[in-house]
C-alpha cells in the first residue's frame, strides 16, 4: 500500500505536518512514513585561505571545521531522531498503528524523488526551518517539488485544523478534470462540501464546463456549491476562499492561458505564502 510521506524538520510547521498526517491517514488508511532529510551543507565559499593566513594555519583550521562539521552532522541526526520519535508517539496515541519513520543524508526534494513511486500524498509545512512563523516566507523547497514530482502534495501553515469543507479551483483543462478524478477516487476528501470555483474565461464553454465538473462531484456524493467568477485569477479565488470560510484549497499543478500562468508563476507561489490554510497540489 502506498504511504503518506510527512516531512518533520524542526520547524514551526512540525506539529501542523504530523497533525496532517494523522488526519490523512485516518481518512484514506494509508500508512504514515515520518521522513527527515539532513539536507548537505550550503557551501560557505572557497576553502582556498592562503591568501589571508599561512598554510600550516590552514592546514590547522581546516581540521578544526572538518571537526565541527562531524560533529554537527552528529547533533543534527540525533536532533532529527528525536522528531521522528515524538512524531511517532502523537501517531501511536492518535491510534494508529502502520506507522514508521526515516531519515536519509540528502536533500528532502531528492528524498521524496527517491520514494514517489510508493508515496500516496507528500506533506510539508510552508516554511522551513529557521523562518518560524514567518507568514511570508516560503518553504524552499516546495516550488522545486511541486514542478518535478506527480503525486498530490498537501502544503500545511503552522497550525492545522481539520477541515469540514475545501475549494477546488477548476479551469476546465484536462488537468483539473484529472484532479477531480483523483478526489472521487483519493477517498481523503470524501463528506467534506466541496466548493468548485471557476474564473469566467468568456470562452462561452466556462459554465458548460463548470456545471459538467460539479455533476460529476454530485454523483459522487460530495455537496457541491458551483461558482463562476470574474476578474484576475489570484484576486477572485483568495476574495471567494475568505468569504466563504474555506478550510482546505486544492489545485492543479498545470493549466492553460492565463491559468498556466497562474499555477507555474509567481501567484502560486503568492497565494501559498498568504494562505493560513492548507492548500493541496495535484497533477
């Protein structure tokens, strides 16, 4: 069976990713794998410092960082094992049981490459580590996932709360009928209401389009609530998300016209950083 892979790093958005996790799982029955990547170190610059001290000095300072860098590795993994173990503990005592956790020497994007044939749903929290409750700073590492992986992607705030209710954000693309696809299919979403919106594209085919993709969701039993929108894509889905108390937002990663540039430019990555809520990313 496939596993929820949920990202704990340390952040504020640890607790958030393991609540989600535990949400998702009860809901779908899939397994929860805790992942924790020790990501390489940033290169700090040339390592080449004869120019400013002596070459025994170098030689001597260079193991003495050599040993510093052992030893942050050292900290780093027992700090990472102890947040794979408390993340295991809230699971254990939430109830469930097919749980297990991992930690890998590599990037968390090149982690979750490595096991997307196995992973049902990737979660990670909007920001890092090392930003804590920075509304405004994005995870770096999510743009770069969400471009090069296939599997749903939930992006979580520093706070999760179970929704009753999500906003799907349709633009009649093969996409977003797939996205649909999935979540008749994914069984997560299952008994939420679900608010299917879409920005008019004067077209003349949006609303045939809209009414086509909320029949499909009513014959699934979910309760729909059908929208046409006007104006700027960004604008109209944050000002009907506010409105109308959305819990969840789920979209598709690609699109056509204006919604490809939406879902590929610099308003994804806006509307992750504004929103408090969590928002789930399909292809």
């Amino acid at each position: 069976m496939k596993k929820i892979f949920a990202c704990i790093d340390g952040s504020c958005m640890t607790d958030a990713v393991t609540e989600a996790a535990i949400w998702i799982s009860k809901r779908s029955s899939h397994p929860i794998n805790f992942l924790h990547a020790l990501e390489p170190p940033l290169p700090q610059g040339s390592d080449d410092l004869t120019a400013i001290i002596g070459l025994g000095s170098q030689t001597s300072l260079l193991e003495q960082l050599a040993k510093l860098e052992q030893e942050r590795n050292k900290v780093a993994s027992q700090h990472g094992q102890l947040l794979l173990d408390e993340a295991m503990k809230k699971a254990e005592h939430a109830g469930l049981t097919e749980i297990e956790q991992q930690q890998l020497s590599m990037s968390l994007v090149d982690a979750l490459l490595e096991h997307e044939d196995n992973a049902r749903v990737m979660i990670i929290g909007r920001s890092g580590k090392g930003h804590y409750d920075d509304f405004k700073v994005l995870g770096s590492h999510i743009e770069t996932l969400i471009r090069q992986v296939h599997t749903p992607v939930a992006i979580v705030p520093p706070q999760f709360h179970e929704p009753t209710n999500f906003m799907l954000a349709y633009d009649g693309s093969e996409s977003t009928d797939k996205a649909i696809t999935q979540i008749i299919n994914g069984g997560i979403l299952s008994g939420l209401d679900c608010h299917l919106v879409m920005v008019d594209k004067q077209d003349g085919h949006s609303q045939d389009k809209l009414d086509t993709a909320s029949a499909r969701l009513a014959e699934n039993g979910f309760n729909v609530r059908a929208r046409m929108l006007d104006g700027d894509v960004y604008q109209a889905l944050w000002r009907y998300k506010s409105d109308h108390a959305v819990d969840l937002m789920v979209m598709g990663a690609f699109g056509h016209s204006k919604w490809r540039q939406f879902f590929l430019g610099s308003t994804t990555l806006k509307m992750i950083e504004d929103s408090r809520i969590p928002l789930v990313v399909l292809r």
